[in-house]
C-alpha cells in the first residue's frame, strides 16, 4: 500500500467482482466479510492486509460493497476505506476519542453538543468497519441498546423541551430490527416538541436491500418530517442498486443528505469529490457535509491537510451549483457547532 497514496480511482467501476446472489439484509450482514486476508484473497490480491489492527478493529465488508471494488487493485478507493493495514499500528498519533463524545453524554448513550439537537448511540453495531472511523475505540459495550435503554434517553428527551431534533446513530441505527425502529420512531412522535428526526447512516449504501418494505412503512407513518444523512465518500459507491434504494427512500417524501469523509488516497482529489457530488446530485441527495477527518488514533494516515482541502473545495465551488458544494467542516472537541474549515 506504500508510495501510492495520493493515486485516487476516479473511474466508476460497476462490478468488476462478481456481484453476490441476491439476499435478505440480515443475510448479507451474516456473509460479509470479516478478515483482511479474506478480503485480499476474494480480491485476488497478495495479503496486504494486517492482522494486529484487526484485533483492536475487525474487518467486516458485506459482499455488495465488495463487489464494487476492482479486482486485483491494491489502490482501490473502496479497498482502502476497509482494508487494515501496516499504517495503523506504525503511528501514535491521533486520540481514542478525538471528538469528545464521552465528555458530551447527558445520560448514557444520549450524546448532546449542539442546542436543540441531541443524538442517540442507538447500537454499537455498523454493516460495515471503516478503517478511519472516529467511533473506532467507542466504548459501546457500556451503552444501554434495547427499549429499555433507549426508554431512559427518551425520558430524558422527553423532559427537555429545548430539543427539537433528534439523531438516530450508532453504530449504525439500521443494523436494528425495524420492530425496534418502529418503536422508537413512535415513540419520538409522541414528544410534541419534536420537530425532526435525522437518521445517520452507512447501510443503504453498503447493503442496498436494507431500504425494504418494513422501512419503507415506519418511515412513511412518521408525522414527524425524517431526514436521512447518508454517508458516501466515492463515486464507485453508488452503483444501480444504490440509486434504486435511494428512490425507494425518496418515495417516503424526506429528505436525503451526504456527509462524506476527506481520505488520502481515496478521494483527495478535485476530480474524485467533483464526480461524487454530480452524481449524487443526479440522484437527488445533496451534499451536506465534508469532514476533515477527526483525529482518531490509528487512522491519521488517511488525514488532508488544509490547504489541499480548500482547494478542492474551491474547485467545487466554481464547477457546480450552491446547492451541491458541501460544507467543508471539522469537528472540534466543545465547540458549538462543527467548525468550518
Ligand atoms: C454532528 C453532530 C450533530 C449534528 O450537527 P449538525 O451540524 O446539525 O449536522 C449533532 N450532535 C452531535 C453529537 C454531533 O456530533
Ligand atoms: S459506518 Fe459510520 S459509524 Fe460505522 S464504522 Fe463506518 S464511519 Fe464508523
């Protein structure tokens, strides 16, 4: 992986692996795959993955999200974004929480920084592991998942009047049962001084089939306005069946926003966020954020600085419309709001 860093993929690449069978989500959670090794065996690559990271954070790739990646590419932009490697244990940079969620807790698993929005760690569990997540050593063991812990931050919500929005995330909220979504979602139209619920997640890109009809319903019965935030950092991710499952969402009348990540040798490049952002206009999904990356031990490899950051930005700036440049923000431990970059 060493030395070709800054080569970003701006190619589309629709399966170039070959595209698994067709299946429940909660199947193709179970088939995913779960070590580097294996990842580089599929991928018909030599091992260049590294094991001592796996320990401290699994590989897990469902089989869908794989099957965008080109085969025999060690650079691939998808690749990268999942694949452990040498670079994480070979530097102690970077913090095991950069962005102060702990400090941030109202009530376990209820995190709120911002006014009138809290956010809900609704389970530690993601349909994906990527290798530059700033919850990587969050400690979810010791959140309270289930109805019975979500009962206390939905007590503690309901009390408080000043929060209008809240944020399903995780992990990833739609790695749960729609059973328990239904629940929650009920039960957050019931607090009259909730105006939005904003729901924070990776799957409908990582596993398409995920946006079925039993989402489809508690979606559409919510009167209280969701706004989906998706999370998709490269072109090569949005393949047809990412864009049939954004069309599904869409039916259910919300609205649907990007926040997508600035990595090394995944997306630093004018052209490589310059194609994401038209083709996710093309679909209809703004734009919303680009995060610098947040300083989490074990991924500073993947950090852009600044300057190159703004650059990018800039270019975007004078090739599309308003509504489809992202916000270029980092995260900053007490601030009142993410920080422009
Ligand atoms: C990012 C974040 C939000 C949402 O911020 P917006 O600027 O409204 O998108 C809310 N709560 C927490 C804890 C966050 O980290
Ligand atoms: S889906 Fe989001 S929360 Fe889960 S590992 Fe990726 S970045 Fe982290």
């Amino acid at each position: 992986m060493k030395g070709t860093i800054l080569a970003t993929s701006t190619s589309s690449v629709e399966a170039t692996s070959s595209y698994p069978d067709p299946c429940s989500w909660q199947t193709a959670m179970k088939r995913s795959v779960r070590s580097g090794k294996a990842l580089c065996k599929r991928l018909e690559l030599p091992e260049l993955s590294h094991e001592p990271a796996e320990s401290d954070f699994s590989v897990f790739a469902p089989l869908e999200y794989v099957a965008r990646m080109e085969a025999g590419n060690p650079s691939d932009p998808l690749l990268r974004q999942v694949l452990s490697t040498t670079a994480e244990s070979e530097s102690t940079r970077g913090f095991l929480d950069p962005v102060g969620d702990l400090p941030s807790q109202r009530s376990n698993g209820l995190l709120q920084k911002y006014s009138h929005r809290a956010l809900m760690i609704t389970t530690g569990a993601c349909a994906i592991n990527c290798r530059y997540c700033f919850r990587r050593h969050f400690p979810y063991s010791d959140v309270p998942t289930g109805k019975a812990g979500w009962a206390v931050s939905l007590g503690e919500i309901a009390e408080d009047s000043s929060i209008e929005e809240v944020i399903l995330s995780g992990g990833d909220p739609l790695t749960l049962a729609d059973e328990s979504l239904t629940w929650l979602v009920t039960k957050l139209n019931e607090i009259p001084h909730i105006r939005r619920i904003r729901i924070h997640t990776r799957v409908p890109v990582v596993i398409p089939q995920r946006v079925c009809p039993s989402l489809l319903s508690w979606a559409q019965d919510s009167s209280v306005p969701i706004y989906w935030v998706l999370h998709i950092n490269h072109l090569n991710e949005i393949d047809r069946f990412v864009c049939d499952a954004v069309d599904r969402l869409r039916q259910t009348n919300t609205t649907i926003l990007n926040q997508a990540v600035l990595l090394r040798g995944v997306n630093d490049s004018s052209s490589s966020q310059l194609e994401l952002c038209k083709k996710l206009v093309d679909i209809q999904v703004l734009p919303y954020y680009l995060h610098q990356l947040d300083p989490v031990r074990g991924a500073m490899h993947f950090e852009v600085d600044n300057a190159l950051a703004r650059m990018i930005v800039e270019c975007l700036r004078e090739n599309l419309p308003g509504y489809a440049v992202p916000r270029l923000v980092r995260e900053v431990s007490g601030e009142k709001s993410k920080s422009p970059v």
